[in-house]
C-alpha cells in the first residue's frame, strides 16, 4: 500500500544539521525520514527541493478574539494567519469577550472554533474569583490557567498575595501550567501620557512580579508557572537564577527580541504593546536567554489584533498588542539565516519548546510517529507588508522589514492546508484541540 503523501528531497534538519530527506506522511502521522532514492510508493508527491521541512510552530500565546470581538479577529482568520505563517498549533488566551472561565464559556468557544479552523488550537482559561469555583470538569480540556495580575477578566479577581497563593495551589494540585504575565499588580487607570505608559510598565515593575510570584511559587515546588512574554534582561537573568526543572517556563516574542522602543516615535500607536518596546541591551540579553543560556524556553507570536482605527491613534489612545502570527517564523527564521540562532535552539524554541512546556504529546518534532504537523519553508529576500497579512489586523511594526524565509506549505495532521498562497481544505476540516499529558 503506498503512503498517503511524500514531501521529497526537502532540506531536513537532523542533529543540527541540514540534510536531504523525503518526508513521508500517513493517516495523518508521519510515517518515515528517508535518505533521497529509498522512499516508498505514495499516492501524492510534493516536490521540496531546495526549500526546508520543519515542523509547524506551536504558538502558545494568541489572542484569537472572536465572539464579541470579531471585528478584530475571528477564529476563521485568525487561523488562516497561522497557516499562512506557518504556525500549525496556537493556544488561545482567555481574555476574549465574554472572557473563558467556566466550562460553558470554553464549550461555546471550542463549537466556533471547531467550525471555522485551519490548524490546531488549543485554550487556556482564566479563574473564578472564588478559586472553589473552579469547575474539574474544565481543567483535562485545557492547557492552563492565565493569570492577570493588571487586568483582572472578571469582578473579584484582583491578585492580591492571597490570591496568587490559592492559583499557585490550584496549579500544583494539577499539575497544571499557571500562565502570568509579569506586571504591577495596581495597574489599571488608563495612563495619561506616553511617559506614565513607561512608567507603569517599567521593568522595574515586572522584575518585582516577578519576584513576587517567584516567592509564592516556592511553597509549592510542585505548581508549574510558565512566566509570558519576558521582556527585559534583567527578567531574563532571574529566571536563569531560579529554574527548577521544567516547573519554571518561559517565552519571549520576536517584538521584544527584535524591536526596540527607540525606533518609534512617541506618537506612534503601532508600536504600542504590553510589555512595552526595550532597549538593545534587552535585546541582546533576550536573545542570549534563548539560544545559549537556556533561560527562556520558547517563542510566541503574542497575537493581540486590534482593528486599524485602534491603532492608527496617538501612542496614548492606540490599543496595545500587535499581530504576530504571519511574522514569527520569518523573523525567527532570518535570525538562524544570519547565524544569530542556531536551527538546534530554533527548533526548540519554536516548536518542541512550546509542547513540552504544556505536556502536549506527538507534536514539535519531525520524526516517525508524530502528528504531520509540518511548514515547508523557503529561503528567499522578502518584504513585510501589513496590508498582505490574512489576519484582519495589519498593522505591524515589522511594516517594510526585510526577512529572509518565507513559509509555503502548511501542513496540518498530514492534510496541505496552505500552499503559495491559497488554502486547500475547508474551514473545520483539519485541526483539532491539542490535550495536555495528564499525570
Ligand atoms: O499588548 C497586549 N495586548 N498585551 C496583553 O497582555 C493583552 C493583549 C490584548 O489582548 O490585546
Ligand atoms: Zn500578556
Ligand atoms: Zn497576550
């Protein structure tokens, strides 16, 4: 019996180093890596010479927005953007409209997403303000629970050092990732200026949640925190300081390895994310962390669209959070093309990181027996360009960048979902939602 589809003489990383191989996939699974001439008979043939087969990236940080939202995203384009950037999983947050607490709100969410995607997507949920409410039943559907410490989702659920403490305990009861973003806990009014904005997200700020959390985090070896988007150096070399095995994560974004705060100006809403833009000095320690030191774990895109009025504002007014989806795998890429990276830490950071970090099996890995979860990639000079993403948001700060690898086959549990452009499977046809190991 043939197999069901082959990606021939491809560029295939093994041990760190590029070699030629064909990829054979069946019944959804990869089914081997063979040296070009070995191969066995397949039903359909994808010539990939001279472009790369790597696995899809597992973006564990977006916002897909939809319900209430949809002007800003829906689950349809949303996905589309993955597959056209080659990220074959995302884990949704729950700060949607209504946010994803109970097991009905991830019930309804999971129906619309099952409809409309492209690639797999996975859910967190946020807490109930009252921690016994917190339903069992939700807990072997998700992948963790995100905490807010400076925007609460619902009534109630400001963290106070009591409150961190019971996430912390639920956390390590089961064995869950507890997922925060870094931030001053009193944060809420709107900053007035560009400077308050600095001020209220400094890095001062994060490294004391940080440390905060760390504390609590101690009374309970077993809890598992996974510490979003570190943006800061000092962050960064903290974390070096405190990992434990694997109860201790972390992820950066490409914007806070990439960009800096200075390349924008002060009126400019398109820049405008949280964390906020750093220093080169940031930069630097950030990429550090991920390729040599081993501080930081993976890399998400942090998807945070936002429709094009939102943020075609002055600095003070603009919506924060850019979209990241169709950038990452480019960005990151270019970073190993210009030897910034080694393809070892990018295939860790970007794709068996990330499933690691949540527990989520079969997936990250291009070898026998795993989900044909695959990009096929091409190295080539191209320009960022807002207006051609698939997300509804267009507004990058990437705008115009020069990248070097362009994602052009997206392959989803062995089906082609995207291709030079096009898609080739129906919204809700590939995909499905990405479960934890539970122990
Ligand atoms: O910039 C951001 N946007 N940071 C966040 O933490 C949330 C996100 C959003 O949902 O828009
Ligand atoms: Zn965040
Ligand atoms: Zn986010």
């Amino acid at each position: 019996m043939p197999v069901d589809r082959i990606l021939e003489r491809g560029i295939v990383i093994v041990d760190g180093i590029e070699v030629v191989r064909s990829v054979t996939i069946d019944a959804g699974i990869i089914e081997g890596i063979y040296e070009p001439g070995s191969e066995p008979p397949a039903s359909e043939r994808i010539s990939c010479e001279g472009l790369y087969i790597l696995p899809g990236v597992i973006d564990i940080h977006v916002h897909m927005r939809d319900l209430e939202q949809d002007d800003k995203e829906e689950f349809s384009t949303g996905t589309m953007a993955a597959a056209a950037g080659g990220v074959t999983t995302v884990v949704d947050m729950p700060n949607s409209v209504p946010p994803t607490i109970t097991h009905k709100d991830l019930e309804e969410k999971i129906a619309i997403a099952t409809e409309k995607r492209y690639v797999n997507v996975g859910f967190y949920a946020g807490i109930p303000s009252k921690i016994r409410h917190v339903e069992e039943r939700l807990i072997p559907q998700i992948l963790g629970f995100k905490v807010y410490p400076h925007t609460p989702l619902t009534e109630g659920t400001h963290y106070t050092k009591e409150r961190l403490r019971e996430c912390m305990k639920l956390s390590a009861e089961y064995g869950i990732p507890l997922l925060f973003h870094p931030a001053s806990a009193e944060i809420d009014a709107k900053p007035k200026t560009h400077d308050d904005f600095f001020q209220l997200h400094s890095c001062e700020n994060e490294v004391e949640s940080l440390k905060q959390f760390l504390e609590i985090k101690a009374e309970f070896y077993e809890s598992r925190l996974h510490v979003c988007h570190v943006s800061c150096g000092t962050t960064a070399r903290i974390l070096l300081e405190h990992r434990a095995e694997d109860t201790l994560t972390a992820e950066v974004t490409p914007h806070h390895l990439f960009l800096t705060g200075g390349e924008f100006s002060h009126d400019d809403g398109r820049a405008k994310m949280l964390p906020p833009l750093r220093s080169p000095y940031d930069n630097e320690a950030l990429l550090q962390g991920l390729s040599s030191t081993c501080g930081i774990d993976c890399v998400v895109s942090d998807h945070a669209p936002h429709e094009t009025f939102e943020k075609r504002l002055p600095f003070r007014d603009a919506e924060s959070g850019i979209p990241g989806l169709e950038t990452l795998l480019p960005l990151m890429l270019t970073a190993v093309f210009e030897d910034k990276i080694s393809w070892l830490d990018y295939l860790r950071v970007c794709s068996s990181g990330p499933a690691r970090i949540l527990g989520i099996t079969g997936k990250g890995v291009i070898a026998k027996g795993y989900d044909a979860d695959i990009t096929v990639v091409s190295r080539e000079n191209w320009e960022i360009r807002g207006r051609d993403f698939h997300s509804k948001a267009k507004i990058t700060p990437f705008e115009g960048q020069n990248v070097k690898a362009r994602p052009v086959i997206t392959i989803v549990g062995g089906e082609v979902v995207y291709s030079y452009g096009g898609f080739f499977a129906d919204p809700g046809v590939v995909g499905r939602v990405p479960l934890r190991r539970l122990r």
